[in-house]
C-alpha cells in the first residue's frame, strides 16, 4: 500500500515537476538566468506577486468576516451562503472570468455605467483583483471557521465584563488562536492565485507589461515555441508556491497538533 501511494504521488506531483526542471536547466544558469530577467517576464512575475499580495489582504478582511457570520451569526440562507463560499472550488476558474465580464463588461450596463465614470474593471487591475478574489476567498474562509467554533464565547463575555474594551477583547482574545488560521488561508490564498490562469486568460487582456501575469505569460512562451523560457517562468512560480506551502506547514504544524 505504502509502495503504491508513493508510486501515485511520483507520478501525479513528482515527476511533473522534474520535468519543468530538466527543461528549464537545458539552456543552463545562464540561459534560465536570462530568461526569467527580460522585461516582459520580470513585469508578468511581479504583476502576480503584488496582485496575490493585494488579494491576500482583501481575503483576510472578508474571509474573516464570512467565517464569523457563518460560525457566530444565525440568519436565514446560512447554509446557501455556506455552500457559495465552496463554489469556486467548483466553478472553473475560466467561467468565473466570463461571468464577471458579463456582469461588468463595457457591454452590460453596469459596466458600461462605470466605464462612463471613468472606472475600468474589465481588462484592467480591478477586474484581475476582483477574480483572484473569487478563486481565493474560501481558503481563509474555511481556514478561520474550525477555530472560531472551538472559541468560548463566554471569554469574550467574562473580558467584557472585567471592562475590556472591543479593540481589547479582539486583540487579546480572539486574535492569538485566530492568528494562525488566517496566516494558513493567507498561505494558500497567495500560492493559489500566483497561479492562476483560467480568469486570467480572459479578465487581463493580456497586454505586456501591462496586464500580462506570470501564468499566462507561460502560455505565451510556449505558445511561442520558447518552451525553456515558459519552463524557466514555470520554476519561479513552482518555487514560490512550494515556499508559501512550506511555511503554512510549519505555521499549522503546532496549531494542528495542540
């Protein structure tokens, strides 16, 4: 059984893996080196980076706000809110992309509304934000809500009661267990959406040096017929993931095991 698991695990991550490396090192240090620095590569790498960045804050702010009205709030439609949180894991990405040019594309009205204003979401930063948003939003959400469901209400009532203020009872009682929760889903939210393609591919426009990401970047090399170039792109986004993933680990490695 062991065997078998580590065959499976071998040929679903490993050997991939080892294949972008091998084909990244045929133009040697040199040429990778060369082809992860031009311009239009550096610009693509740095646009996912500082996006996924942006991204991250904004799904700490409402993943946490979702998990609390989920685990602390009853309302009517909770378990529908509940299930749309988990829809982007089933939604391919490409729809979702679709979806929010129909909604906010210069065609429909709302889009052509804020177009007039001025606003441009579709083929522009907001928009890109806006899907990576969407695509990344359950990870924090799913992170923080087994923690706020182990937490003692009656904690936050008993600081209250010995006089602690809101900003008190929030920075003393609820954010040293939620800490390293939110530090999880953030992981896995950045690793997530510096790699994301399918809403990309549409929401971006794709322009270089302007609104061309890193993993559609890839696509263009390859497309190209650079396949060393897209590989060596591919190992810095791999690399960057893998890193974001390491360190959640040791984040919820003691966590996990109190």
């Amino acid at each position: 059984m062991r065997a078998s698991f580590g065959v499976w695990i071998c040929a679903l991550v490993v050997l991939p893996m080892l294949a972008v490396l091998a084909r990244a090192a045929q133009g040697g240090f040199a040429g990778a080196w060369e082809a992860i620095t031009r311009p239009a590569a550096v610009h693509a790498l740095g646009l996912s980076f500082g996006l996924s960045l942006i991204v991250v804050g904004i799904d700490l702010i409402f993943g946490l706000a979702t998990a609390w009205a989920l685990v602390r709030w009853d309302f009517p439609g909770r378990r529908l809110v509940s299930a749309l949180v988990d829809l982007p894991f089933a939604v391919p990405t490409l729809v979702a992309g679709i979806l929010l040019v129909v909604m906010l594309g210069p065609q429909s009205t709302l889009g052509g509304a804020m177009a007039g204003l001025g606003i441009d979401v579709i083929y522009a930063w907001p928009g890109m934000i806006l899907a990576l948003c969407f695509v990344t939003l359950p990870f924090v959400v799913r992170a923080v809500e087994p923690v706020l469901e182990e937490l003692d209400p009656a904690e936050e009532e008993a600081a209250r009661t010995l006089g602690a203020g809101e900003a008190l009872i929030v920075r003393q009682v609820l954010l040293p267990p939620l800490l390293p929760a939110l530090a999880v889903g953030a992981g896995q939210s950045f690793a997530r959406a510096i790699g994301e393609f399918g809403a990309m591919a549409v929401l971006s426009g794709n322009v270089p040096r302007e609104t061309l990401v890193g993993s559609v970047y890839v696509l263009g090399e390859v497309e190209a017929g650079d396949s060393v170039e897209a590989a060596a792109v591919s190992v810095v986004l791999l690399v960057v993931s893998i890193i974001a993933q390491l360190v959640v680990s040791q984040v919820n490695q003691p966590w996990g095991q109190e």
